[in-house]
C-alpha cells in the first residue's frame, strides 16, 4: 500500500489539479431574461434554446474549437451541439437542450463571470449584426391538445 501510495504521489506531479481560486464564480447575472409571450410554468419542457452565430468560413474551425470550452457551461443541458447551415457555411446554429423552463431559467442565474470569459471567446467570432440571436422553444404540454387534423381524403379533396 505505501508503494501505491509513493508511486500516486510522483504521478501526481505531471497531472496537477488546476485550483478554482482563481476563477471569478460570482453569478453574473449577464443573459437578459428571455422575452416570452405567454406564461410559461417552470415544469413546461423540454426546452430547446438555439443561438445563431454568423461566423467567417476561414474561422469556422477555430469557432468550433472555442466552443468546445463553451459545451462544459452549458449545465443541465441533455444535449449539446452546434449545426452549420447546408446552404450557409458562415451560419453556425447552437442548440442545447433542457429539461424544463425552470431548469433553464436556473441556468441564467447560475452563470458565472469566469463563465462570461469563455462565452465571449466564442462570441469573438461572431460577424453579424449585434448579438448572436437567441431563441427557446418549448415542448407543447397536454395542457394545450392539438387540434384534429382533417382526414387524408379531406386534403385530397375526395
């Protein structure tokens, strides 16, 4: 056991632990509340927030590279990815996904200032006009059913 113990103690050398004391963990209550037209109760999901990023080609790969930082802050989140649009290359479209409004709304208030730095190294590489755009989409509750859809043959006029 003192061996295993001497031999953990010398590979613990190359690997240190980076601290966190340097880290500014104060929240900081950065991302504005989103703009809703309904109530939405906080069990109501799951969400589904896309960012729009407009981003040079050339850039594209260094952009991903930023973002990969960028995944890790994205707490709570089920799913996590960024898509480029097949018909745009400079449009690269973040989507993350969570399991309730209220989960996402406790992510605005648990972002963080060290969070702001790593998410305004991403947002460098955004080229459009003004911010990046960010929309929520809500997954339909049973509180609101789908209307009937018209049989096949009404459609086709039969």
């Amino acid at each position: 056991a003192a061996g295993w113990l001497a031999l953990s103690l010398l590979l613990a050398v190359p690997f240190k632990i980076t601290s966190a004391e340097s880290l500014d963990l104060n929240p900081a209550l950065s991302w504005p509340e989103p703009h809703v037209t309904d109530d939405i109760d906080p069990d109501d999901g799951p969400v589904v927030v896309m960012i729009e990023y407009r981003v040079r080609e050339a850039d594209v790969p260094a952009f991903l590279a930023a973002f990969e930082h960028l995944k890790r802050l994205r707490d709570g989140a089920s799913r996590i990815g960024v898509f480029a649009d097949a018909t745009n290359p400079t449009r690269q479209v973040e989507f993350f996904t969570v399991h309730s409004w209220g989960e996402h709304l406790r992510q605005h208030q648990r972002f963080t200032h060290h969070d702001e730095t790593v998410e305004a190294a991403v947002r460098a590489f955004h080229v459009g006009p003004g911010r990046p755009v960010v929309t929520h989409f809500v997954a339909q509750s049973d509180a609101h059913p789908p209307q009937a859809v018209p049989a096949f043959e009404a459609l086709q006029g039969t």
